[in-house]
C-alpha cells in the first residue's frame, strides 16, 4: 500500500523540533489484574527525580515547542493522579508563557477511578481524551477484567461511563470493545447496552480490538486470530452499533508513535522506551531521563525503531517492534 498525504505529514510532523510526544508512565501498578495482561508490573510509582527530570525538560523545551502531545499511561495511571496534576500544572503554567504551543492530553485508563469529578479535574488539566475498554457485558467483562482483589470490575466502569456523560464539557471517550475468538458472539448485548446508553452522544466511540498475545506469561491462554478473521469480526460486530458515526476505525495508515523520533516513553523509574508493549524488551530500553531534565539517548538503539522513516514501509511504521520481532505473533498496544 502506498503512503498517501495524512502519512506524509505525520512523518513530517514527526521529524519537526517543533512537536514532541510524551507517554508518561505516573505509575507502573495496576489495581487490575487481567487474564491476558502483559505488563508485570514490577516497577510502582513514578519517582521524584524523573518527575523533576520531565518538569525541566518541558521547562528548557517549551519555548521552541509548537504541539505538545502527553499521553498518560500505565500501569493504571489514575493510582498516581498526584503526578498527572504536578506536571500537567507545569504544562498549564509553561502554556501560558507561550501561547503559540498547541497542548493535547489523553489518557488510557481502565476506568474504575474515573469518576465525574476526577474527569472534571482532568479535563480542567487539559486531558480531555479517555481510552477505556471493556470485554462484554458484566458476566463476560467481569471473568477477564478482574480487580486484584479477583472482584468484578463492570459495574464501577459502567456507573462511571454513565456519570461522564452528565459532563457539559467537550471530551472523548474511545471505549475499546475486545474480543477473542471465543467471546465475539457474546458481545452484542455489551454493544446494545452502549448504543441504549451512549447512542447519538458523539463523545462516546466504539473501538473493536482483538485480544493479541503481547508477549506477557498470559500469552498462552490467547488464541490467535489471523486478519482475515479480524476483519470479518469486526464487520460483524459494527454491524450492531446504532449510529454507525460513532465506529471508530484505525486508519489503514496509522503510524505507530513508537515509530517517530520525536516521540519518547518515559517510564515511572526514568528509562526511556519506544514501544509500550515490549517493556522488557532490552532492545526497547534506549536511555533515561536525568533530573535536570536532560535526555540521555542511545543513538544506535533508537535507530531501529524509527527504521520505518527510511524505508517508508506501512507495515514497519504500523509496529516496527512486529517487524523486529519476527518469531512472536505480537499486535498492538493496549
Ligand atoms: S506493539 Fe507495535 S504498534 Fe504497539 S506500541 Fe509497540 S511498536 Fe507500536
């Protein structure tokens, strides 16, 4: 498939001093333990230094910076919303210095402690844009997106999707819908509580994601499913949301973030990755933050990830870490 203009200009974009991307990791915990998680997570929260360390960088940057894009991530991000709050208040304050940067921040979280009033605080910071999934209705939800407790987590999601919407503010709330080959079936009734609940609201989007095996210890309790068999599932599935504005669909020329130069991983201990599944990939692990903000980068380990930028190859800047990593069948992030 040939690049056409939106690919072109997120290159562009990627390469430009001008733009810079943050996944921050605020913590690496979870209060969830899903049954095909990949994530081990060993390391907890983010730690003072590198908080510094990404308040500063943001302080020498943000005079030449035109787009800020931070995306907060985990772990669950919003067991250590203290950290989101502290640099998201330097971002506020640095934004107001230069009102030519253009600031976005979004956040994947499992929902549980998004309720109304810590969204409002979060869209107050500018965080506006929420990525939350779920697996099916609660019986289904419920045996695969569970607590570590071994609890449910449906109910509280639910109850939290539905106090979002009393929100008067502009934000959105991707609600990525997984399925497995042995649960797709079941999810219509997921898919009609959401269209009974969130139909017409625009805010609301739908997103059919497979389960993929990730490379964590869950890997082999994972069937997987080839792209044609992706394909018809998810036809299948659109079919059944309502208001067909609210599918939400991958563009067929995506570029990964892990991808673009200037794009960079910080992870709650200040070692920089590229790529948010391969955490404990030694290939993914290409330098570290110091407390003054400076960015300590190993050149010829980043150069694989962004490999993608010479050959021009879709597929290598869709998921250069696939590309690397030929053996294992691995998919997309989160
Ligand atoms: S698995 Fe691929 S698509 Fe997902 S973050 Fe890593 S490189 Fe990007």
């Amino acid at each position: 498939m040939n690049l056409k203009n939106e690919a072109f200009e997120q290159i562009i974009l990627s390469l430009h001093p001008s733009s810079l991307n943050l996944i921050l990791f605020p913590t690496e915990h979870c209060n969830f333990r899903c049954t095909y998680c990949y994530e081990d997570y060993k390391i907890g929260r983010m730690m003072p230094e590198v908080v510094s360390g990404i308040k500063n960088l943001l302080h020498h940057r943000y005079k030449t910076l035109k787009l800020l894009e931070i995306s907060w991530f985990g772990g669950e991000p919003l067991l250590a919303k203290d950290v989101i709050f502290e640099i998201s208040e330097t971002i506020l304050s640095l934004q107001e210095q230069n009102p030519d940067l253009n600031y976005a921040a979004n956040i994947t979280t499992n929902g549980y402690f998004l309720t109304k009033q810590v969204a409002e605080e979060l869209i107050n910071y500018g965080i506006s844009s929420y990525q939350i999934s779920l697996d099916g209705d609660r019986q289904l939800h419920d045996t695969t997106r569970v607590l570590s407790n071994g609890k449910g987590s449906f109910d509280v999601i639910m109850s939290n999707l539905l106090a979002l919407k009393q929100i008067q503010a502009e934000f959105t709330v991707l609600i990525r819908i997984h399925y497995q080959k042995s649960t797709f079936v079941e999810l219509k009734s997921l898919i009609d509580t959401l269209n009974d609940n969130f139909g017409g609201d625009l805010r609301f989007q739908f997103y059919f994601k497979s389960v993929d095996k990730l490379g964590g210890e869950n890997d082999e309790d994972i069937e997987a499913l080839s792209p044609i068999e992706k394909a018809e599932i998810e036809a299948y599935l659109k079919n059944f949301v309502a208001d067909s504005r609210q599918v939400y669909s991958m563009s067929n020329q995506y570029i990964c973030y892990a991808s673009k130069p200037n794009s960079l991983a910080i992870r709650a201990n200040g070692r920089i990755a590229k790529c948010t599944v391969a955490l404990d990939d030694e290939r993914n692990d290409i330098g570290y933050i110091q407390e003054d903000g400076k960015l300590c980068l190993f050149q010829e380990k980043l150069k694989p990830w962004i490999r993608g930028l010479e050959s021009l190859d879709l597929k290598t800047l869709a998921c250069p870490w696939e590309s690397l990593n030929h053996n294992k069948k691995i998919g997309s992030s989160k």
